[in-house]
C-alpha cells in the first residue's frame, strides 16, 4: 500500500529530502529520479564508508514526516501562512 502522492511529498519535505538529492530507496514510483539499488545491502554501504544517520536523528526524523503526513490526511495546512 502506498500513500498518495501528496503525502509522500509533504512527509519527504518534512525531512528535508529534495527531488535534486540522491536517495537509497523505492522513491522512483514518486517520480523521484536518483534512485540506486545497494549491492551489499547495509553492511557494505557501512563498510565503504558512506553516511548513515544515527537511529536517534532518524526516528525524529520520522516523527516529523508522520506528522506531516497526518496533516495531509486531516486536511491542515502544512505551514502557516505569515500574515502581514
């Protein structure tokens, strides 16, 4: 099952990720166009030496696109609107 397309968008924004970043999962189904399989899986990736963010940053991380994602389904503005 898949979120809408909307969703995806405002939880990968809420997390700071943009269509011009490369990303290291199934993102290509929304249209998201640097998309790599890893060959090694995890360990690998580890083992060359490559980023990977602490289990703490990303479980905030996720928290933030849940909640983003919330709001899409509830209908709320994703950001308030600065009134002059």
């Amino acid at each position: 099952m898949l979120p809408s397309e909307e969703v995806f968008a405002a939880a990968c924004s809420a997390l700071g990720i943009e269509n011009k970043d490369g990303v290291v999962v199934m993102f290509r189904v929304f249209g998201h166009e640097s998309v790599w399989v890893l060959d090694g899986g995890l360990p690998k990736w580890r083992a060359s030496g490559y980023e990977v963010e602490s289990s703490a940053y990303a479980i905030l991380k996720s928290n933030v696109a849940s909640e983003a994602a919330e709001k899409v389904y509830q209908g709320q503005p994703l950001f308030k609107k600065n009134v002059l």
